[in-house]
C-alpha cells in the first residue's frame, strides 16, 4: 500500500465497482496512505482484502479524502488516523 508505484496508458471500461486491493498484512512501519489516481480514476478507492493488523507504536495515516473501505476488520495495537 505503501510502495510507490507508476501507473501509465491504464483505463477502465464498464466496471461495476473500481478500487485498488490491498493484501492483507501486519503494519509495523508507520506511514501515510497517499492519494493514487488510476485508469481515469482521480482519489481512487483503496478496499483491504481480508484483515489486516497495525501493530502497536505503529501509527497509519489516512490522507484526506482518500475513501479507503475495508471488508473485513482491522485490528489495531496501534493507531489510525485521518485528518478529516
């Protein structure tokens, strides 16, 4: 989630639901969840894939207006935070 990727010439056609997956893991490192565009998608949506951890001491920051949508739980030792 962290990484930083380039996405270049992507587009997306009749998609009933866009989001970037986030493979579910333990946070150890405190860090932001920065704002990604992708296939004509500006702010788009990050949805966690399964339970994720953030261990404690470890502090995640959400952006603001970053819609980030989980399906399952996320435990936190640790803290999350969004400046919204």
């Amino acid at each position: 989630m962290f990484s930083e990727p380039e996405f270049n010439n992507c587009s997306a056609l009749n998609v009933g639901f866009m989001a970037l997956a986030v493979i579910p893991e333990t946070y150890s490192l405190s860090d932001t969840i920065p704002i990604r565009s992708f296939g004509g998608y500006d702010n788009i949506t990050y949805l966690t894939e399964g339970p994720s951890t953030i261990n404690t001491g470890t502090t995640i920051t959400i952006s603001e207006g970053v819609v980030f949508k989980s399906r399952e739980n996320i435990t936190s030792g640790g803290y999350y935070y969004s400046p919204s």
